[in-house]
C-alpha cells in the first residue's frame, strides 16, 4: 500500500530555508504554488500518490520556510532559482510539475530559466497581466491594492481584492469550500497573518508584473500545458491563462473548480492531472 503520509525535509539556499515534504511512489512530479504552501496542496498530493512521487514546497518566507531578508520583495526569478536548487537536490532528472497561479508564474519562470529541468509543466492560470490588452488598468488596480494595504491595513486590501476578483480584474487570494471553517488555533492565525503580509507587501506586485518570455518558452524543450478553472471564467487569471495559452499555440486544459479549484475538489482535479501527464506530445 502507498504510503500517503508526508516525510518532512529542508534545504539550505542562499539566504532561506525551504521546507519541503515528499510522499507516494513513483515518478516525481513537483506540485508549486505561491503564496500557498505544501499543507494546501495535501489533498491533491494523497490523491496523486498511489502514481507518483509527490514533493510539494513552502517558498521562502511563508509556511514552514524562511528567509534571512524579511523586506524584500519575492520575484519569479528568485523563487525559480529555489525550485532548482530543490530539484537539484531531490536528484529526480527532468520532473513533472502542477503549478498554480503565482506558483504557475514560477513555473514559467523556471522553464525560461532552466528547461532541462522540467520535463511536463501544467501552468493552472497563471496571473501573467503582460499579455492582457488591458494590463495599464490591472497593474493601476494592483498598485491601488498594494498603497491600501501598506495605507489601512489587509482587512480593507482584501475586501478591495475579492471585489476586483469579481470585476475580472484580480486574482483571487483564497478559495472558497462548502466545509464550514472551524476555529483556527492561535498558531494557525499567526501563520495566515504572516502569509498575508508576505502576499500583499511582497508578491503580489512581483507576480502580476512578471513578464513571460514567449519567444524561450515556444523554444523550451519541456512540455507546456495552460489550466484554467472551470468556473472561474472572466476573472483575471483565467483570462491571462487563455491569452498566454494563444500566444503558446496551445489549447487550455480545463480543470474542476475554479482558481482553485484543487483544494475542494483534490480527487477531480487530480484524474485530470494525471491524464494530461500521461498524454504524449
């Protein structure tokens, strides 16, 4: 029987500590998220780890992870060269990797960076604003996110956030389920705050602003897949997801839910994901 239990693991890079947890058998496939951390990620790691090896990570600073400098700002760059250290240590070859939203701006990071790595790459709308016609307006309206913050506070960011959310003009920070939340322990609070302030003070400016390099990624040996939610439709992700996939020559993937959509729905999300890893070129 596949053991589904995590085995938790750090790495040393210039300036962090990554945590890192790895679980099932198989071939390895790395899943990659930002902000969100491995914990976020476990219901579809336990439903992919009877296939394959499954790492998931904490970027720096959030999570389990940390970083020497607490005032920088987190750029793709940065968090691609983490996650080729990691692959470099794990000694996997050229992996397979599920990245989502600001971890699929990562993902496209790290292909444009070091292709040889990552043999399939499943990019699951990526917020890349650069290849939207309307990008002055959203990078104006992150920036508007960013001053409030840094003004009032993130209770206020937010609530402006989620509103933009619906306006198709941002993505969304967190994804709603049908399981009522239980009380957070204190512990729990003070790691969602944290996380909060790492996303609204340094990576939301950063990710949004990441521009893809069209012209190494047609030319990248590895695989590139574009997700999109399948009721997210219309929100910024989703349509930054279908201009990049156009720009690729490349037709979206749908997946169950929607940014997402993999939390709530960990087993849907993960036949998916495994079907499109399966499929040749």
């Amino acid at each position: 029987m596949t053991d589904v239990d995590p085995a938790a693991h750090s790495l040393d890079v210039p300036g962090a500590r990554l945590y890192y947890e790895r679980r099932g058998s198989g071939p390895l496939l790395l899943l990659l998220g930002s902000p969100m951390d491995s914990a976020r990620f476990a219901g579809l790691a336990r439903a992919l780890a009877d296939r394959h090896t499954v790492v998931t990570y904490d970027p720096r600073g959030i999570g389990n992870s940390t970083r020497e400098d607490a005032t920088s700002d987190l750029t793709p760059e940065q968090q691609a060269d983490d996650v080729r250290r990691l692959l470099e240590a794990l000694d996997g070859g050229p992996v397979d990797v599920f990245a989502s939203s600001g971890g699929a701006v990562v993902g496209l990071a790290l292909v444009t960076a070091h292709p040889d790595l990552v043999r399939t790459l499943v990019a699951h709308e990526p917020p890349v604003v650069d290849v939207l016609a309307d990008r002055a307006q959203v990078h104006a309206q992150v920036e508007h996110i960013y001053d409030t913050y840094r003004t009032h506070g993130p209770e206020r960011a937010k609530a402006m956030h989620v509103y933009m959310v619906h306006a198709g003009v941002a993505a969304p920070p967190t994804t709603r389920t049908s399981t009522p939340p239980r009380e957070p322990s204190t512990e729990e609070r003070d790691r969602k705050r944290a996380k909060t302030h790492v996303y609204y003070a340094h990576l939301l400016r950063p990710t949004t602003r990441y521009r893809p390099d069209i012209e190494k990624l047609c030319a990248a040996s590895t695989r590139i897949v574009i997700g999109c939610g399948a009721t997210s439709k219309g929100q910024l992700a989703s349509r930054a997801a279908v201009a990049l996939a156009a720009r690729l020559g490349v037709s979206p993937v749908e997946f169950p839910g929607d940014h997402l959509g993999f939390v709530p729905l960990p087993e849907e999300c993960a036949e998916v994901l495994h079907h499109v890893l399966q499929e040749t070129p």
